[in-house]
C-alpha cells in the first residue's frame, strides 16, 4: 500500500518569512496530492492539491509542488502570519477513493 | 453552512456501553469516510461506503461497525468501548475517486 513520509514534524519561522514542509510517497500510481490544514479542535480542512499532471500550483501565498520522478511533493507558505500556525497534513491517493495522510507538521509563526 | 455535520459534538460513555456518532451530509457525495484521529496524529481511516458498498480497512478492530441508510447518513458504532477509543472521531464526504474530501467538525468522544 502507499505510504507517505511528512518533514518536518514542528517548524517555527519569523513571521512574514516562508515556511516549506515536504512530503515522499511510495506508490508510483498516486495522482493526487491535497494539503489539509488543521486547526486545534478543529477539522481538516483542505487548503491546496494537485494532481500529477502540473508540475506546480499556486493559490496566493500557498504554492504546491509535485516532483513524480523523485516521488516527492512539497508546501510552501511565503509571508507567513499568525494565523498560519496549525498542523498541515500532506496526503496522496491513487487509483482510488482512499487517502493516504502524512504524519503532519506543527507550524508555529513566531510574531 | 456546515455541508458535513456530525453529532455530537462531544460524547461521553463509559467504559464498555454501546455509543453511536452520526454524520449527515449535504453535498450528495458518493463516498463516505470515519477516520479515527488520537491527539498529535494524522486521521486514521477506519472504514468508508463507496455508494453502499462497504471497505472495512484491515486493521480496524471488530468493535467498530457502520451503518449508512442512505446517501446523506452515516453511523459509527463502537459496540464496547475501551478507554483506548478515547478520540476525535471524524466524518468526510467525497465524489467518487480522486476527489476533495470534506471533514464534519468531528466528535470527541471520552471514555470513563
């Protein structure tokens, strides 16, 4: 089955600098990477995705990037701001309706 | 508006008494999910209904069991809890395959 791998596990950055957590997955047939962002006791909730025909994609300050060769996939975050800090979740799915979620990021922007 | 809702909110049982969570919702996806998730960790799929054909995940235990009457319902059952059940317990939607999943805000359920 597929298995993703989520670096690294806390990151704290300056507010207003870039914050980069980065994701490897095993299955070569996974074509689907969503990010959920997760706030405390609150749900998941979807931020970006991309699927494995664009090599990049960007909403605002959040851009994803996907790298099929190297199986890995990454988050960026520029101009940080408090309201960033949560946990983000990294998953990928292939040929199929299931999720496979990374082990999650605790960002924490420093004001 | 809340297009995934799960009741309720928070739950208390005790130790071995039968609980129910539901999840209703309002997008008419195909495709529902229960994730378990403990303090600290990713969501961890327990189950899920493709229409209604159910995909029981091969490591979750037999006292977890589901029910879904129809397209917008969906029931988690935990026949005999045990205080390593205490947890969010957490409903998602989606349409079909390779698709954006929805999350309800989750039940958390404590165990006494």
């Amino acid at each position: 089955g597929e298995n993703v791998e989520q670096h690294p596990s806390t990151l704290s950055v300056q507010e207003g600098d870039s914050a980069v957590i980065k994701c490897t997955y095993s299955d070569s047939a996974s074509n689907y990477f969503p990010w959920y962002k997760q706030e405390l006791g609150k749900r998941p909730q979807l931020i970006i995705d991309i699927r494995s025909n664009v090599g990049e994609k960007k909403d605002q300050r959040i851009a994803v990037t996907l790298n099929k060769t190297a199986k890995h996939f990454s988050l960026h975050i520029t101009e940080t701001q408090p309201e960033d800090s949560a946990v983000y979740f990294c998953a990928a799915s292939s040929i199929s309706e299931k999720l496979t979620f990374g082990t999650g990021t605790r960002l924490t922007i420093i004001p | 508006d809340a297009m995934v809702i799960q009741n309720p909110r928070y739950q208390v049982t005790q130790f071995g008494k039968p609980v129910t969570l539901s999840c209703s919702q309002t997008l008419n996806h195909n495709v529902m999910y229960w994730y378990q998730q403990k303090s600290s960790q990713a969501p961890k799929l327990l189950f899920h209904y493709y229409d209604k054909d159910f995909n029981n995940e091969a490591d979750t235990p037999d006292n977890f069991q589901s029910r879904r009457p129809n397209t917008s319902f969906c029931f988690l059952d935990i026949r005999s809890p045990g205080l390593g059940d205490a947890a969010m317990y957490l409903c998602a939607t989606s349409r079909g395959q390779l698709n954006i999943q929805y999350f309800g805000a989750g039940t958390r359920l404590s165990v006494l």
